[in-house]
C-alpha cells in the first residue's frame, strides 16, 4: 500500500504536527523481526556520575530546582542518527512491560531551520521488560504500511478489538489502526478509520475504552468547514487576503463487537476569534499604518490529543472535583494554538458527548504536545516538552504538572542542547514511578535520541515492583 497524496495531512496540519513521511512500499515479516541496531549505544541507565553531573551543568536559568527523584536512562541513541516524536507513535505497557514507538532519520544540522533531518523517516519500537531500565529496539514492517487514497483493505482476517485481552495493544496512525494479541510483537493492519466527509484525517495513537466503546481522538483539517483568514504586510509588501486550514480534535467512536464507527463531536471548540469575512482590503501600501483585522495567528489548531479515563471513585483526587454522574470521566490534554501556544485539559462526564475544561494555559507557550497519565493516588499527571523557539541553548526541558496543583511546574531534565526535543509519551510503573519518554539532544549526544526519565511524583507512595518474569519470557521470543 503506497502513501497517497490524499493520506497526507494539509499544510496546516502537516506544520502542526510534523507529519511523517512515509517509507517505501515493504513486504511485511513472514516472523518474528527483532533487531538491536548496530552501533546503538546505552540503552540502559546513564552510567555513573559524571553524565548525571554533565547534563546538569548545562542548567543556567531553572525556574526551580529539580524534582528531587528523576533517573535519566538512554533508550536509544546512534551517531549519525536522528531519533525522535515518540507522541507520533504510541506508548503501551503491561505491568513492567512497556512499548514505545518512535522514527529515526539521517541527522542532519539545520542551524537555520528547526529539525535536524530533512530525509524520510522509518518506525522503530523500543520495548523495556522491566519499567523502563532497560531496552531493545525492534522494527516491525508492518507498521510501515500507510493506506493511500480510496484504498479499502479487506477486513476478513482482522482480530476482535477485545481490550480484556491480556496482550492486547491497538495502534492508530493517520486513517488506519493496527492490533496486536501478543504486546506489539506481530501486527495486522492496517484498517481503514472512516473520515466522515472530512478533507484530512490524521490519528496518533490516542485510545482510550470505557463503557463498551473504544474513542478514537483524530486531528481533522478541513478547509471546507473550519477556516481562518489572513491579510497584512510581510517584508514590506501587501499581502491579499487568503484562506487556510485549521485542524482540531475529533472524537470517533466504535461499540464493541461492532464493525461500524460513529462520528461523535469536537473535542475542542474553533480555536482563535472570528474574522470579518470578507476581509477588507489595505486601504494603502503597507507604510501607511494599515493594520490587518484581529484574526487567529498563522497554524491555529487544537491536535495531539492524550485521554485518560478517570474512574468516579478518584474524581476529586483527579481534580475534577464531585459529580453526582455515575459514569468514568475522560480527561485529555490537548495541544492548541491560537495567538500563543499551550497545552490544554478537558474533561467530558457523559461519555464524550461534551467538553468543560479543567486547565488551560500549560507551559506558556510550549509548542509541544503533552502526556496525561493517572499516578497510583488517583491524581493526574502531565508531563511535555516546552520548547524555546528563540534560538538554541535556551530553555527547552522536559516539565510536569500535577493535578493537587496544576499551576506549580515541575522541571524532569535540564536544558537541552536545541529546541528539536520532546514529543512525550508516559506510562505508570506498577510500583507508582512514572517512565517519561521523550527525544533529546545533549553535548555529550547532539544528535537527537530517545531518552527516558524516571520519576518518582512527591506524595507517591512506591510499591515493590512486581515479578518480571512473564515480561521477561515474551520479550524474548
């Protein structure tokens, strides 16, 4: 299956959230591929104090101190290779058993530009067996394959959609998803999410099951429907007035044991203030003090969605505060932008029907997607990447905020090395720490790598962590 000029994103959509290239055309494994890549260095705990104290010193303006319990453990990283967008490509865990995806390119420099590879990427998954500590990396062909335009594949062979079972992990990606029974070790895939008459459907793997239904959380971008208009001065010259896209979170539903999918509502309102339509015209040259109308920024959008379910039972410790409604609540954070970017969190009490928000504003500006996951006390957690778009060597870092007090920012690493990072995925060991993974760039590596941070959240009570063994027995088959 070939990736189709109408499977990609638009421009708008592509911009926001850097829409892969797909590779070539591969023939799926006839068994089992897994693969430690040659030359790939670490994969495990940073070694010894002096790489601990080497990124550290490269603090120079900390809001805060550090979290007090944070390890750092190289997942992966290879000279001449950019890692990276782990967001992009999912994160599951069975107990100790966590699988994430992520791409790798050539590494490029781009001193003028923003990411530092300009070739096409492939997909890789990292597996750790025991919470994190250490990894392996696998490539799985089949992920490789994208469904291109009016493409239908055949549904005949596809396994139930069962998330009681104890294997069990689901992949979406632009219009297609992929199950696995067996932790991500084979996959069959993809099939097809329907678009609804939608212009641009683009999925991460942002799932979440509750009351007999599994919700699928797309970014859709449609012309059509959902516009904002620019006009103005750039470098002196007047600039027309011009249409373009905007992309928000939509939420698909499909009940379990049936194939069909129902197309529920927005997960976020039309970002940015509505603009004249139609717009006027300059009344001059751009010199004469003329203004444009007050109309949402360039790339508006609410995308990148990252839901939990809360159980009702552990609402309040969840900050959602007393509901007298029965069901579980959805929570999700959600990447917007509009005159500035942030992270928002939503939360809906009737099944997804509808949205309130819990808190908005996350990060000031952080042009990074974020990861909700629940802590063992019933609190919610957001972890992400805030970047510094100035220039490098400024203030990008990991960051977490906890939902006892979402306004106090918590700081998991010291800068980076550039702003090329983040993109997070996290997951809650069953002892209570949280595994935080994310691409990062350092002296010591400056190639963009994956990197995980485990973190012990103040007030956590940590529990022994449980036996390995049957993690340990399918990570080696």
């Amino acid at each position: 299956m070939n990736y189709g000029t109408s499977a990609r994103p638009s421009r708008a959509l592509s911009a926001a959230m850097k829409a892969t290239r797909a590779p070539q055309r591969s023939r799926a494994l006839a068994g089992l591929s897994l693969t430690l890549l040659a030359g790939a260095s670490g994969c495990g705990p940073e070694q010894g104090a002096a790489a601990e104290n080497a990124e550290e010193s490269s603090v120079r303006h900390v809001a805060q101190a550090l979290a007090p319990d944070v390890r750092h453990v190289l997942v992966y990283h290879e000279p001449g290779i950019f890692a990276a967008w782990p967001a992009n490509h999912g994160v599951w865990s069975w107990g100790n058993e966590i699988l994430v995806g992520f791409e790798r390119a050539t590494y490029e420099p781009n001193p003028s530009g923003f990411h530092h590879t300009t070739g096409d990427g492939t997909f890789y998954l990292a597996r750790s067996a025991d919470g994190g500590e250490h990894w392996m990396i696998e490539k799985r062909e089949e992920l490789d394959e994208l469904l291109g335009p009016n493409e239908h594949p055949s549904e005949t062979d596809k396994p139930p959609l069962n998330w009681a079972e104890p294997h069990f992990a689901m992949k979406l990606y632009h219009n297609g998803y992929w199950l696995s029974q067996a932790r991500g070790h084979f996959w069959k895939g993809p099939y097809e999410v329907p678009d609804f008459g939608h212009d641009d459907l683009s999925g991460r793997t942002a799932l979440v099951h509750t009351q007999g239904k599994t919700l699928f959380f797309m970014s859709v971008a449609s012309g059509s429907a959902f516009e904002y208009a620019h006009s103005g001065c750039v470098d002196g010259e007047v600039v027309e007035p011009r249409i373009e896209d905007v992309a928000r979170t939509m939420v698909f539903s499909k009940e379990d044991d049936t194939d069909g999918f129902q197309d529920e509502n927005w997960a976020a309102s039309r970002p940015g203030a509505e603009c004249p339509e139609p717009l006027p015209e300059p009344p001059g040259p751009c010199d004469s003090g003329y203004q444009p109308p007050a109309c949402p920024s360039r790339f508006n959008y609410s995308i990148m969605a990252s839901p939990v379910v809360v159980e009702d039972e552990w609402e309040d410790e969840a900050g959602l505060g007393a509901d007298t409604n029965a069901d579980p609540a959805i929570v999700v954070a959600l990447r917007e932008r509009g005159d500035t970017s942030r992270i928002r969190v939503r939360v809906s009490r009737n099944g997804g029907s509808s949205w309130g928000t819990v808190f908005s504003n996350v990060g000031g500006n952080p042009n990074n997607p974020g990861s909700l996951v629940k802590l063992n006390d019933g609190r919610l957690a957001l972890v992400y990447g805030h970047r510094d778009n100035a220039g490098d060597g400024g203030k990008s870092r990991m960051w977490a905020r906890v939902s006892n007090d979402w306004s106090t920012p918590i700081a998991l690493t010291g800068e980076a090395l550039n702003s090329d990072m983040g993109y997070v995925q996290a997951v809650t060991r069953p002892d209570g720490r949280v595994v935080v993974i994310y691409y990062f760039t350092t002296q010591e590596r400056p190639e963009q790598h994956i990197r995980a941070t485990i973190w012990t959240p103040e007030g956590v009570d940590v529990k022994p962590v449980g036996n390995l063994s049957e993690s340990l027995i399918l990570s080696a088959l």
